[in-house]
C-alpha cells in the first residue's frame, strides 16, 4: 500500500474515533460534534503530516526505510491521539458539562 493511501486510510480510522468519542461525551447537535472532531483531526494529522514529512523526504531514496519509518510515525500518531482523546474527555466539564 503507499505511503498516501496509508495516511488516507489512517486520517479516516482517526476522524471516526475522534466523531464517536466526541458524540458520547459531549450532549450537543450532530453538527457541533463533527465540527470539533474536524479541528482536532485537523490539529493531529496536521502535525503527523508534517513529522511524516521531514522524515519521509530525508529517507527518499530507500524504500525500505520509508516503509519503517512510516510505520513507526504512524504508532506515535495512534499513541498522540489516544492521549488528546483521554484530555478532550478530563476537559469536556470544562465547558458546559451537567451534574
């Protein structure tokens, strides 16, 4: 698979957790809760991209390389977006949760 269906495939799988985690925690419209997932995503893959980048161009000329690499900014990827989920959700009281 090349690297930009990769990152596609990756960048889809992300937004659906990030949809999903945003719907069940927040009491709000459809609407608001894509809304924010779209600027989180953006905020994470943003800065993936850019990591994935520089790496990949430094590596361009050795495949084999780029597929670890790859794979390696991909995990760190997964391990950053857990954590920015588990913040989204301590944060969610922050505004406007009920007791």
């Amino acid at each position: 698979m090349k690297i930009e269906e990769r990152m596609t495939k990756l960048s889809n799988e992300l937004m659906l957790k990030l949809i999903d985690t945003a719907w069940k925690e927040l009491e709000t419209t459809e609407l608001q809760v894509v809304e924010r997932a779209e600027v989180m995503m953006g905020t994470f893959i943003g800065a993936a991209g850019r990591i994935i980048g520089a790496y990949v161009a430094a590596f361009e000329k050795a495949d084999e390389v780029k597929e670890k690499v790859l794979d390696i900014c991909i995990d760190l990827l997964r391990k950053e977006t857990d954590t920015a989920m588990r913040v989204f959700t301590e944060k969610k009281g922050e505004h406007g949760e009920k007791e």
